[in-house]
C-alpha cells in the first residue's frame, strides 16, 4: 500500500503542479513532454521489470525500482530548464516501471483466489487517500513554498515502503535461470518512442507529410515488426504473446489501452483549463483531479463485490458507461460550469476506471500461475501505461496544432505575434494579469476550443472502450470461488 501510494500521489501532485512548473520554467510547446518522457520508460520497463519479478521474486526487483524513482524525483525537483526536467523525468520513469506491477503482482501471490478480488479493491483506497492529499498539497506547496517539493515529498514515502518489504514480505518461490531479452526491449523502446515522437511533433514543428513524420513513421512500424518477430521466436519473450490467446487477457489489455488515453488526457490537461481558462489557482485545480481519483477507489471497492455477484463483464460494462458519461461531461463543459462542473465530470471518470481496471487485473491473475503472474500483469499495465504514452502524445499533438490554427485564423494582427509559448502566461497569475485584454481573449479562446477538442477524442475512445467490454466472455467466480466461463 506504501508503494502504491507513492506511485498514485506522484501522478496527483505533478499534475496538479505542471502549469505552475511552465510558468516558471517555460516551455508550453514541450507541457506533454513532462508527461511524455515519464511514461514512455514506465511503458517500455513495466515489461522488463515483470519478467525480472518472475525471474528473481518480487522483493528484489521493486526495491530496485523504488531506488530509481526516488534518484529520479531527487533530479527532478533540482531541475532548472524544461528540457532538464524532461531527461529526469525520464530517470522517474525508469523506476516507476516496477512500482505499480509489482505491487499488484504481490497481492496476486499473498492472498487466495477467493479473497483476491476483495483485497485488490480495498488496496485502491490508497488512490483515494492520495486524491485528497496530493493535488491539496501539491496545490499548497506550489503556493506558498516551492513545486519542486512536489517531486521531494516522494523521498520519505519510498524510504518507509521499502524497509516494510524487506522486513515482511517472505518470499520462498525458486528462482529460476535468467533469461532476459534484450533485444526485445531495445526494439519496443525504439518503436514507442519514434511513434510518440511523430505524435508529439508533427502538425506542429513538422507537417505531417514532411520527410521527417514519414522516415520516423517507419523506424517505429519496422521496430514494431521486428520486435514482434523477435517474440515469437525467443524462448523468454519480454511479452509472451501466448498470453493474448486467451480472449479475455485479449480484450482486458486492449480496453486498458483505450482506458489509458482517458486518464492521461484528463489528468494532464483539465488543469490547464481549470487554471488558463477558468482562471482558478493550482489548488481548485487539484480539487478537480481529486474528484476522479476518490472515484477510483469507492468504485474499485464495489468492485471486488460486484464481481463476486454479477461477474467481471458486467462490472465492466458498468465501468464503460460511467467513461462515456464522464467523457460527454467533458466535451460539454465551460468556464461557467466552474470548477464543481470540472469535477463531477472527473468523478465518473474515475468511477469507472475503477470498476473496469479492478475487474481486468483479477481476471488476468485468476487465468495465470505463479510463473506467469509478474509478467502477466505487467503485460495489463503495460497497455494502460502505453495508452498512457500515445495519449499524452497525440492528445498533446492535438492541443498543440489546434492552438495555432486558431491563432492563424482568428488572431489577425495578434495571432500573428502569439506562439505556443504565448499560453505560458495563462498559467502564471502575475503573467496573465499583465495582458491586454484582447490578447488574453485569444488565449483563452484558443485554449477552450482547443482543449475541447482533446474532450472530443476522449469521448470517441471512451464509446470504443465501452463497445469492446461486451467481447468479454460471461465468467464469474463460482461458489468454489473457481473461474467459470459462461
């Protein structure tokens, strides 16, 4: 539970602080890069990490992660440009590929099948109590003393977990021979990065038909294949596509995907709007994130139960209808509906990202033995976290080419003066209050419209989402608390 908090409060409380961190370092061209960077390594070593749990225990390895992620944090608070906070936010994310996985691997292997869903939902009231802590002292700090306490406070939280694992977690599973691809990683790692690369940059610093988009358009799509080449041919497979033979594995880690997209579209940017829009300080802002991580856990809870008594797909399809709904909220939503209308449309979202995440990762962990449970859930969050990545960066792209349309055709006389960076001073509240009138208008009516636009793309992933849950197979627990499939 330590472990998870400190990865769940990192979320909340860098989110919550982000535009006072571009206010102060600049860079609103590079804002998804913040996001970006963290998750690409969190994407590409959740893999690595989940093999080496099954490989070497889990003990071992998250400790391992737990010490990267706080040099990482270290790093970032030190961080002086946007770009430097970009490379230690790659180093946070390093670390953090083993944080999240490894903490729900371990309740996998410590409680029975019969308790499991149960636990897995009481573990998610962490998300809860960093909701409330995390953007309301993420949201203080920015205030009143520095953001780079932000990354800090992760220090004492990552010390506490780790002496709590090494003096209770008993560990007496065989270790088997290492076997660890490498090659698998390095093509996953280019593929990633190239397609997030094209996402975050073209439209904006590139065409999209430039020789730029399209050499890198097929360094990824050739990685990708190669890597895929390369897992079926290795006898330890960073990704054991076996796993994906089974429809519900199948269709639980592409909804995750799609499910990653929405949380890392609202989390990263409805404090954007919150604050350059509505024009609301950092800690309204976090009070709005806050809604949808107390969603999370309270929806996580019922989860365990409902999927005792009406089985995991029709808990699931409960947790798409409450993303259609939070996602149609969002695409309706302006600055007149002020925070409290921010908020409740995060609260469904979170809703039900906790009904629909809780519900996946039991049925993965019933489906798999020991051997196989590190990587296998791994393998869901490494879905999630890859939704996490390409969202950021096409939603970024999106944000970013929609801002300067609206400058180009709107601005007249203005727009032509105004870049991306001109939107760094809707965040600071001294900057803003220095602009003229007219050009603080076309600021924030870019920046409505074109976070509009994001909602839209949420809302359209959500309803894809929300379709693909009735692929699941009817299976429950039975009274022998066994998976049977209807």
């Amino acid at each position: 539970m330590l472990v998870m908090f400190m990865g769940a409060i990192e979320g909340t409380i860098v989110a919550t602080a982000i535009p006072a961190i571009v206010g102060d370092l600049g860079g609103f061209s590079h804002y998804s890069w913040v996001f970006s960077s963290y998750l690409l390594m969190t994407t590409i070593t959740v893999l690595i990490y989940g093999k080496l749990a099954d490989l070497f225990g889990r003990k071992i390895i998250i400790s391992i992660g737990i010490i990267i992620f706080l040099i990482g944090s270290v790093l970032c608070g030190f961080a002086l440009t946007m770009n430097q906070l970009i490379v230690y936010r790659f180093v946070q994310g390093i670390g953090a590929g083993a944080v999240m996985p490894i903490a729900t691997t371990i309740i996998g292997d410590i409680y029975p099948k019969e308790e499991r869903a149960k636990i897995q939902g009481y573990l998610s009231s962490v998300w809860g109590i960093s909701a409330v802590m995390g953007p309301a002292v993420g949201g203080l700090l920015v205030e009143y003393v520095s953001w780079r306490w932000v990354f800090w406070v992760n220090i004492p939280i990552g010390f506490i977990a780790m002496i709590g694992l090494w003096v209770f977690l008993q560990e007496s599973n065989v270790k088997r021979k290492a076997s660890i691809d490498y090659v698998g990683a390095i093509l996953l790692t280019v593929s990633v990065s190239a397609c997030m690369l094209v996402l975050v940059e073209g439209g904006v610093q590139w065409e999209w038909y430039s020789m730029e988009t399209i050499l890198i358009s097929m360094i990824s799509f050739v990685t990708l294949i190669l890597f895929i080449l390369k897992e079926r041919k290795t006898p330890e497979p960073m990704m054991p596509f076996s796993l994906w033979n089974t429809r519900p594995i199948l269709i639980a880690n592409i909804v995750s995907f799609l499910t990653g997209i929405i949380l890392i579209g609202i989390s990263s940017f409805l404090p954007a709007f919150v604050q350059g829009v509505m024009e609301k300080n950092a800690t309204i802002a976090g009070f709005t994130l806050t809604a949808m991580s107390i969603g999370w856990p309270i929806a996580s809870t019922l989860s365990g139960r409902l999927i005792l008594t009406i089985g995991f797909r029709n808990t699931s399809i409960l947790g798409g209808i409450s993303l259609v709904i939070g996602g149609s909220l969002f695409v309706f939503i302006v600055p007149e509906f002020g925070p409290i209308g921010a908020a409740v449309s995060s609260f469904f979202v979170g809703v039900g990202m906790g009904l629909t995440s809780t519900s996946f990762i039991v049925l993965i962990q019933e489906a798999v033995a020991w051997q196989q449970r590190g990587i296998a859930t791994a393998s869901n969050m490494f879905m999630r976290n890859l939704g996490n990545t390409v969202g950021a960066a096409l939603l970024g792209g999106i944000l970013n080419g929609q801002i300067m349309r609206y400058f180009s055709k709107q601005g007249n006389d203005i727009g032509e003066l105004l870049t991306l960076d001109s939107t760094n001073k809707l965040l600071n509240e001294e900057e803003r209050n220095t602009l003229l009138p007219e050009v603080k208008n076309l600021l924030q009516e870019g920046l409505e419209i074109s976070l509009h636009t994001v909602y839209i793309t949420i809302l359209f992933v959500a309803l894809i989402s929300f379709f693909l849950i009735f692929l699941l197979p009817r299976m429950n627990v039975d009274s022998n608390e066994k998976v049977v499939n209807k």
